[in-house]
C-alpha cells in the first residue's frame, strides 16, 4: 500500500514549499490547510505500511497458517486489501492535488496583488474624478457669473445706443445753423423709405424692438428689459449659512435597504431648511414660461413651453442632494408672487401615509395644479424616487388643457464618494382637446454613452402627427427649440424656404449620425443660436444646414419620422435658460433666490404654513440639536392624533382640497377648494387643524 518513491519524494519538498505569508489571510489559511493535507497525508501512507507488513508476517507465520485457511480471517484479508487499494488510489489523487495547489500559489499571490493595485487604481481614480467635478462646477459658476455680466453689459450698450440718435437730434436742433435743417429733403427717394417699429417678445421675457423699411431691407434690433413692477416687499436673498457636520449617512441608511424612504426617521443633519412643500414650489421659479404657453399662437408652440417649463422644475436637482423636510399631515404653504411675476400658489399635505401633497397655482390666463406622490426604494448603493401622477394645465381663454409626468430620481453613491443626482425616463406631454403631443426623453449618465451628461430630446408633433418642434438641451442648463417650417416653391430652379431664403433645388442626401440627428450634404451641426446671438453647444443649428432631427419619442411621426423634404428647421431658439447660481451657494444648501425668500417669516399666513414650522427655523438658525428634538417631539404629537382618529373611526379631511375625479385622465386628483384666499382675507383660520404647538412655536424661535 505503499505510494512510489517519486510522490515520497516529493512530499518533504511540498511541506517546505507551502510556508507562511502576509500578503492575504486567505492565502494564508489555505497554505496551512495543505500543510494538515500533507501531514495526514504522510500519517496514512505510514500506517497502511504498517497494515501491510502486518498482513505478511500472518501469512508467513509456520505457527498462524491454520488461520488463514478460516473463513473470518480470509474475508478480513479481503477487506483489507480492498481498503489498502482504495487507500493507495486517495493518497494518490490528495498528492496530485497538493502538488497542484502548490504549483498555483504563485498565481495565486499574482492574483491578490493585482487586486490590491486594482483598488488603489480606482481609489485614486475616484479621488481624481471628484478633484474634477469641484473643478468643473466652480467652472460653471465662474461662467454663469461672467455670463450674468455680459448680458447686463449688453443690455446697457443696447440701451444706451437705443437713444443716441435722440441725443443727436436734440443737439441738432439747438444749433444756429440752418445748413442741416433741410438736408434731408435732398436725399434720393429710394432712401427715403418709411419706417416701421416693431416689438415682440422673446423667450427670454424680452422686448425685441425692430425698425423695419417698407422692403425689410434693413433692420435694427433692440433688446430692452420689460417693465418690471415695483414690489410692495424687498425679499431675503440668502439665508444663515449651513454649518460643517461630519455626520455619515451611511451609518443610518445601511439599516433601511429596501424600505420606503418616506418611513424612514432622518435626523435634520441631512435635511435642507425647506418643506417639501416649499421645494415643490421651487418648480415656479420660471412661471413665466407658463404664461408664454397661455399666449401662444398653437398648441404645437405652447407644448414646447411647457416641455421647456417641465425640465426647468429639476434645474436645481444636480447641486440640492439634500432632503427637504417631511410635511406634516394638515401642514400647507402659500406663496403670492401676484406683484412680481402674476401668479399665487396654495400647497397642502393631504394624506401621510400614503405622502400626498397637492398643489393649485392660479394667474390671470391660466390655471396650474397637482397633486405630487411618489414611491421610494433604497438599493444600497443608490436611492430610486419615482413620482406619481400628471401636472395639469389650464388655459383659460381657450379651455385647453395640457398635461405632463414627471421622470424618476437617482440619488447615487450613498455609501462612499460624493452624492450625485441623475434623472432617467420620458416625459409625455398632451393637449386633450386637439390631440397634440410630445416627449422629452432623459438620459442616464453612462460612461459608455456618446450623449452629454444630463442631456434632453424631444419633439412636439400635431393631432396629424407632422413634428413641429425639434427639442434639445440639458436639464440642469438650458433647453431650446427649432420649429419644422413648410418650404415654399418659386419659379427658379431653387426651392424658397419659408424666411425668404433660397435652396437649391438638389435634393440632398440623409446620412445618420452618432448624434441621433440626420445631416445632409455632411453639413456638421453647430450649436444653438439664442437669441441673443449666442451659441450653446447641448442642440443643433438647422437654419439651412438640412439638420434633420430624430425622433427620440414614442409619438409616431410622419413616414420619414422627422422632417420631409418639403419641411426645414429654424434656428434653435432658447426657450429656458437657467438663473445663475450665487457666488457661494455651497454655503446656504445651494439654494437660489427664490429658495431663499420660501421660508422668510410673513405676517397673515395660515398657522398651519411651513414657514412655523418650528424645528425647520431652529435648523436654518443653525441649531440642529433642537431642531432634531422638536423634529422628534412634532411627530411624536402626529402619530398621537392619527391614533386618536383610528381610536374614534374619524378621517382626516383637508382645508383647502378635495379628492375628484379628473374627466381628462380619468383619475382621482385632489382639486382646490377655492377658499383659502377668501379665508385669509378675513383671517379666518378655524378649520386648520393645530399641527404646531404653541410652546413649539416658542422655542423655534418669534415668526
């Protein structure tokens, strides 16, 4: 039963080779189990000779040979040379793999060093990667800031200009002579062509002041500022700064995978000193693009204002990674911008569980309203928000009604790097009455992806289904739109475009880009034209170039899926374009103008408005352990008065809305009441229920 002198030979060796190291525990524990392997290895192999030569001196023995002739002692000979085989086969094998996982070892601690150098690659890539993104985002503010200067450097020259042939009229007239006073009887009478003023407003809220000749030959343009009404109030514009705290979210979320994250109790640390409700309304920063919609010439054109308006509401998400706080059940906020920009909003918590919070904004030609749910998720690594639910707008000279969705949320790196947010999905668009449609398609970052970062798509096609508007942009700068115009025959051999431009009559070829755009003749396209005269790089110049967009949408467009032969796109035009941030933002939440004046104290405001809430003042007052005890003493109180209604069979019924059923989408949608103006006015506050409690009220400081 003995192995051959090769393996036993090589056994010592085996045992010398398989030594201790530092370089991997588990290395190490596997090096130890050989070392056992081999040591029992070499303890069977011993005794089975000894089994062996005991067999042999029985049957060599003068004195035992009447044994083996008995059946017992036969059959246990038997046995014994079948396990002395088997044996031999198991030590056999176990040698040939000692012998393997010896050879492997070098590959083995190749191994482990490759990994070690791997994960200092990646640390050290990780640590480049967010040197860069500071880099870039200080960038970005630096050109927001030079940009914001510019455009008030240009609008000063323009305005200046505007008026200098005035000033020389006025200094001509006070001059004695008379030689200029009839010089102008004597020009050709080609030039004396009459002039024509023209004003029309841009995307921008612009005037855009024209004097046109008869013949349009010759054309000034002037930009002037529209007239701004005086506010009755000057509002805060920054609010105390956020002070430093190390505390790790990871240490309270590693608990909470898989659970919604509206049960979850966060301290304030990680919160922003804003309701929900207040960051909801954050989404009218640029209102102005809703009245836009509400006087536009076609439904086509004020879905492109509304598209622009949908992506405007995540502007803000790139930088705010902060969580709002969680509103209480009865809490609300209003917000009167009627003197400044002509609208009001009412917004309230509706339900708890499920979070529910409706919101109606109303002005002079339209209508705006939601009500805003979502569904949470956290997946270790990252957080998933997906919102449910339409926005509806109504205008109110024509009765059209619009609706949109909202696109899911992602919060990344929640157990190490620097948090950042990326939205993903589609945003469908309809006019209910006509039939018009589109979509904005949102791209999730890839490291793998030709697109931009956060960069947006999207077309506006007619009830007929012809695209009407071309989309591009991207959700945290800008987003411009080119319209699909008809091209009009002449006589030549070319083909007049709709500006008056010719086209040769060639009909050109379709090549398909990386882009997602088609181009003709190998014309590149360029950036954006504003209209301001600047070019933007997140969308496509197809004044004349043939830039043939593709459709990134669901909608079915026409045969060719884009624009025809007969059709051409205009210069993009910036429909939004996102306010500059603060110089030092990073210190107030990143929060912008708007953000700021949300929670500023206001006297005739409903008890129940957010901008009581007391644990959110301590927090913006930067005191955070009070604000994590009132936070902790407010929800104990909300979870006594829910246990109260369940106790007495009572449901909570809010003050200013009411669930309906929409007759456009066929859902159930909380509606404004249309009380709460009239109730404020007479300061009447009896149906709000009491959410704050006075000694509350107290310790968060005088409101």
């Amino acid at each position: 039963m003995s192995l051959n002198g090769s393996q036993k030979k090589k056994n010592p060796e085996m045992s010398a080779e398989i030594k201790e190291s530092e370089d991997s525990p588990e290395l190490s524990v596997l090096r130890q189990r050989l070392l056992l392997l081999n040591k029992s290895h070499v303890q069977v192999d011993n005794h089975g000779l000894a089994l062996q030569q005991a067999i042999t001196h029985l049957k060599s023995s003068n004195k035992l040979k009447y044994l083996v002739k008995e059946p017992v002692v036969s059959q246990l000979i038997e046995k014994t040379a079948d396990f002395r085989v088997s044996s031999s086969n198991m030590m056999d094998n176990s040698s040939r793999f000692v012998t393997f996982a010896v050879n492997q070892e070098a590959e083995w601690e190749e191994g482990w060093e490759r990994k070690i150098k791997l994960e200092e690659n990646i640390e050290r890539l990780t640590k480049q990667h967010l040197t860069l993104e500071t880099a870039v985002d200080k960038m970005k503010r630096d050109l927001s800031e030079m940009s914001a200067y510019m455009s008030k450097f240009m609008s000063s020259y323009l305005e200046v200009s505007h008026h200098t042939p005035e000033i020389f009229r006025a200094m001509a007239s006070d001059s004695d002579s008379d030689d200029f006073q009839d010089a102008q009887d004597e020009l050709p009478e080609p030039l004396l062509q009459k002039q024509v003023k023209k004003t029309e407003s841009t995307a921008n809220g612009f005037v855009k002041t024209a004097l046109l000749t008869e013949n349009e030959n010759l054309t000034t343009t002037v930009e002037k500022a529209p007239p701004q009404k005086p506010a009755s109030r000057k509002r805060r514009t920054r609010i105390p700064d956020k002070p430093s705290d190390s505390s790790n979210l990871w240490e309270i979320m590693k608990n909470c995978i898989g659970r919604d994250l509206s049960r979850i109790p966060m301290p304030v640390n990680f919160n922003e000193p804003l309701s929900f409700l207040q960051r909801i309304t954050e989404g009218l920063e640029y209102a102005e693009l809703l009245t836009r919609a509400a006087e536009s010439r076609s439904v086509e054109e004020a879905l492109s204002f509304l598209a622009a308006l949908a992506v405007s509401t995540y502007s803000t998400t790139s930088a705010r990674t902060s969580k709002p706080f969680n509103p209480l059940l009865g809490e609300t906020f209003e917000c009167d911008r009627r003197e400044e920009a002509g609208w009001r909003s009412i917004t309230e918590q509706v339900s708890h569980h499920p979070p529910v919070s409706a919101i109606h904004v109303e002005h002079d030609l339209w209508t705006y309203y939601f009500d805003f749910s979502m569904k949470t998720k956290f997946r270790g690594k990252y957080l998933q928000v997906f919102p449910q639910g339409f926005s509806h707008f109504v205008v109110k000279r024509t009765g059209h009604h619009y609706t949109w969705n909202k696109v899911s949320t992602t919060v990344q790196n929640i157990i190490v790097g620097k948090l950042w947010v990326d939205l993903s999905g589609e945003i469908e668009l309809k006019e209910h009455v006509t039939g018009a449609r589109g979509s904005v398609s949102f791209y999730p970052y890839s490291y793998f992806s030709r697109r931009t970062h956060r960069e947006v798509t999207g077309t506006i096609v007619t009830p007929e289904g012809r695209m009407a508007y071309d989309i591009r942009g991207n959700w945290n700068i800008s987003v411009s739109c080119a319209e699909v115009r008809q091209r009009e025959k002449s006589m030549g051999n070319g083909v007049k475009s709709g500006d008056g431009q010719m086209d040769s009559g060639v009909k050109p070829s379709v090549v398909q880009t990386d882009a997602g755009v088609n181009k003709r003749n190998g014309v590149k396209p360029s950036g954006v034209q504003t209209e301001t005269g600047v070019s933007t790089s997140n969308g496509v110049n197809a004044s004349r170039s043939g830039v043939i967009p593709r459709s990134s949408s669901g909608v079915s467009l026409n045969s060719t899926g884009g624009v025809t032969d007969s059709e051409y796109l205009s210069e993009h035009q910036v429909r939004w374009l996102k306010n500059p941030p603060s110089p030092d933002c990073e210190k107030i939440y990143n929060f912008t103008e708007l953000s700021c004046s949300l929670n500023e104290p206001e006297d005739g405001v409903a008890p129940t408005d957010s901008r009581h809430r007391p644990d959110q003042r301590l927090m913006e007052n930067q005191d955070f352990p009070g604000a994590n005890a009132m936070k902790l003493r407010l929800e104990q109180a909300q979870r006594v008065r829910r246990a109260e209604r369940a106790a007495s069979g009572a449901v909570h019924r809010p003050a200013w809305f009411e669930k309906r059923t929409c007759g456009v989408v066929g859902d159930e949608v909380w509606v404004f009441t249309g009380e709460y103006w009239a109730c404020k006015e007479q300061q009447d506050w009896s149906r709000c229920p009491e959410i704050y409690l006075e000694e509350e009220k107290e310790e968060g400081g005088a409101l």
